[in-house]
C-alpha cells in the first residue's frame, strides 16, 4: 500500500512540518532474494517509489537514522 500512496504520504508529511530534505530509505521485496534498495529525501519518495514498482512489498523508512546514504538507487 505504501506504494501506491508515496505522493499522499509526501504531502501528509511535509503538511506537519516535515522537511523535503528529510532522509529516507526504501526497500522493496526486503529479505527476499530479489531486495532492492534506495536512499533519498522525502522529496524523492514518490519518483523512487515509482521506480520500485508495486508489484512486491515495500517499506518506507523516514528520518535521519536514514542519512548514511546520500544517493538513492
């Protein structure tokens, strides 16, 4: 489900004073063979999202425990 709402998440949070350029990780299919991963900002949540796909699980994770990576993809 996270998946098919990262625009209205994006907006709820930025709507309570999240910041754009909060950290955020998200990974598709985790702890399956087929994982994948992606790092970014919350501004880039829903064109990662997209790119994840919604055929498989994804998790979203949001915050500064999320800022090792400075990339996503």
């Amino acid at each position: 489900m996270a998946g098919r709402t990262a625009g209205q998440i994006t907006a709820q949070l930025a709507a309570h004073g999240l910041a754009l350029d909060t950290r955020i990780a998200v990974a598709s299919s985790l702890s399956r063979p087929g994982q994948r991963l992606w790092h970014g900002t919350l501004r880039d949540l829903p064109e990662i999202v997209a790119e994840a796909g919604d055929t498989e699980p994804v998790v979203i994770g949001v915050g500064s425990a999320f800022g090792q990576r400075a990339q996503h993809r």
